[in-house]
C-alpha cells in the first residue's frame, strides 16, 4: 500500500497543473507524505527533499514568489529532519528563503526623522525679522512618553563553519548536502552557494581565487552546448556509430567504456575542440598553469563520446579510477530530467556526487 501511495504521489506532482503554473497547488503535502513514507522503510528521504527544492526553483521561475517561501519552509523543515538544525545546509537554506522576497509583505524601512520646529537659519546678509514673543505652553496633565514601535526583529542564521565536505563525519550528509546545492545551482541560484572552499568567497559575493582553492576543486561551466547543439551531438554520433556497426568496449584496458572516440566524429570533435579550449583548458590554465603558452604546453590525451544505459547487459557506471591526465571534464548530452535517474560523478577526496544539467561540463 505504501508504495502504491508514493506512486500515486509520484504521478500526482508529475501532472503539470492547468492554470499554467509548474508546481502541483498540493505538493507541499503531497511531498511531507510521501517523505514519511519512504522513512517507514528507511528509503532515502532526500528524494522527496529534492522534489520540494526542485518545486520552489520551479516557482521562482513562474514569479509565484509565495508559493516559492511556502516550498522553501517545507525543504528547511525537511532539512532539519534529515540533517538537524545546526546543519550547514539548513543555515544556508535560511539564507536563501531570507533572500525571496515576499509578494504582499510590508517592506520595512526606517520612519522619516520628524520636521524640525526651529525655523531654518537665514542665508548670510539678509535681514532677520525680530523674534516674537514666546508663546506660553498651555498646562496639561503628564503623560507617559510614548515608545517608539518595535523593530523588527533582525534574521539570525545559526553560525556553521564553513568546512570542505570531506572534513565533514557522515558521507550520506556530504551526498544530501551537496546534491541540494546541486539543484539549486542548477536553477542560477549560485550567489548563495558554491563548491567546497569556495563557500567562504560566496559568503562575501566574491568570486574564488586560487588561493582559496584545494586542488581537488570542482568547476562548472555552464551552457558549454545549448539543448539544440547536445541533440545535434547526438544525432551525428548515433549516425557514426550505426555506420561503424556499434560503440567501442575495447579501448580502455583496465576501466572499459562504451564509448565511441571523436576522431570517429570530424565535425563533433572540431567543434567540441574548439569550445574546450576557449570555455575549459583556458579558464583552468589561469589558475593552475600560470603564464604558460597554449596550445602549444597542453594535448588532448583522450576526447570520446561514452553511453551508458540501465538497460539489461548494457554499462551502467565505470568504477572509481583516477585519469591520466592534468585535467578532465564531463559534457552531458542527455536531458537529466527526463531521460535518467541518478547518474553524476562521484570525487572521492571530497564525498562530492556531482549531477550538472544537460548542456553543462
């Protein structure tokens, strides 16, 4: 029964609602119960908790700022459920909603300061007019002064220490917390957030130097491909494939691919090569390479496309390994959303499973 609810549940917030909007009008508590659902069982809750982060994105982009404060109430709740309340996650989901602004609410800002009751001094060498007479107060009773109205009262955000992941106890906190952040980077929202050590620059609305840096950091560009480029992509490597008689599953001896190598691809490798250059390899040889002339001091080792697929005998994931390289980088060419579950890259030194959107490295 309960897994025939959370399908129901499932299909209920996958409708897309008539009035226009993106978010289910009931989705806040669809998803509550379907969180308390899967932790009958002990499921992992964060699938709901993603479902409420994914549904206030969806709501800011619909402008339906109250409904994106009520979503963003929900995913803190559920955050400190699964987290506790000291998390740095919860805290920084506090930030965010501080910073929604909410339709309807009153702005508050300070009163004007009272009008003066002396009369404005005279410019120099004009003539002044005799002071009158002082007019005598009228007698009244005392009474109490009156207070000034409360102010309001300021945000708080309970003080987190802004520590890499890897510094952090549970493994499953570092994968809760980073994939949170993930989608919310993913919807543009990466001025409350940032890999790693980059929070503290965050923080200041600066961006990283590198000095601020690990080694093992994490980039992310986006909009490497727009959509219309990744199905052109795709397009010509399924026709390059189907002319070869399949993908690879040979060139790689100790960590297999189903891949297929861009050389095989003229025109997807030239312009792939030509926007790694310019979005990547230069970027990243200002922070790690100094000066150093390009392209003469860095090759590409190794560029291909790779298919993985959770159909029966087919390559589901590679295996943890380290690349033969200085740098590497991921391009997804598939659409998150709708064509999979799951997937990413996980960083062993840091706990990071990072998922990006179609069209990102």
């Amino acid at each position: 029964e309960r897994q025939r609810r959370v399908s129901d549940i499932d299909s209920a917030l996958a409708q897309r609602p008539t009035d226009g909007s993106r978010a289910h009008p009931q989705a806040v508590e669809l998803t509550t119960e379907k969180m308390r659902l899967l932790n009958t069982d002990g499921f992992p809750q964060e699938w709901a908790y993603m479902d409420m982060l994914c549904a206030f994105t969806r709501c800011c982009a619909d402008g339906n700022l109250p409904a994106a404060r009520k979503w963003m109430r929900g995913s803190i709740e559920a955050a400190t459920t699964l987290l506790g309340e000291d998390s740095e996650t919860v805290a920084k989901l506090q930030a965010i909603l501080h910073n929604v602004p909410a339709a309807r609410e009153p702005v508050c800002s300070p009163l004007p300061s009272p009008p003066s009751s002396s009369p404005p001094p005279s410019p120099p060498g004009s003539p002044s007019a005799p002071p009158s007479p002082p007019t005598p107060e009228p007698s009244r009773s005392p009474t109490p002064e009156p207070q000034p109205p409360p102010k309001p009262e300021p945000h708080h955000l309970r003080h987190t220490p802004c520590l890499p992941y890897s510094q952090l106890d549970a493994s499953a906190r570092r994968a809760i917390e980073h994939t949170a952040e993930q989608r919310l980077r993913d919807h543009n929202l990466e001025s409350f957030l940032a890999f790693g050590d980059g929070e503290a620059a965050a923080a200041r609305n600066a961006p990283p130097t590198p000095a601020s840096l690990e080694p093992n950091a994490v980039w992310l560009v986006r909009d490497m491909l727009a959509l219309d480029e990744c199905l052109k992509v795709r397009e010509l490597i399924d026709e390059v494939v189907a002319a070869r008689g399949g993908w690879d599953k040979d060139r790689h001896r100790r960590y297999p691919t189903t891949d297929l190598p861009l050389s095989a691809a003229p025109a997807v490798e030239c312009r792939l090569r030509e926007l790694t250059f310019s979005r990547i390899i230069e970027p990243m040889a200002a922070f790690y390479c100094g000066e150093a002339p390009l392209p003469e001091h860095l090759e590409v080792r190794d560029f291909f496309c790779v298919k993985y697929s959770a159909s029966p005998g087919e390559q589901r994931e590679l295996r943890r390994h380290a690349d033969a390289s200085l740098f590497s980088f991921n391009l997804l060419l598939s659409d998150p959303c709708l064509e999979f579950e799951g997937g990413g890259t996980f960083f062993e030194h840091t706990g990071w499973t990072v998922r990006i959107p179609q069209g990102a490295a």
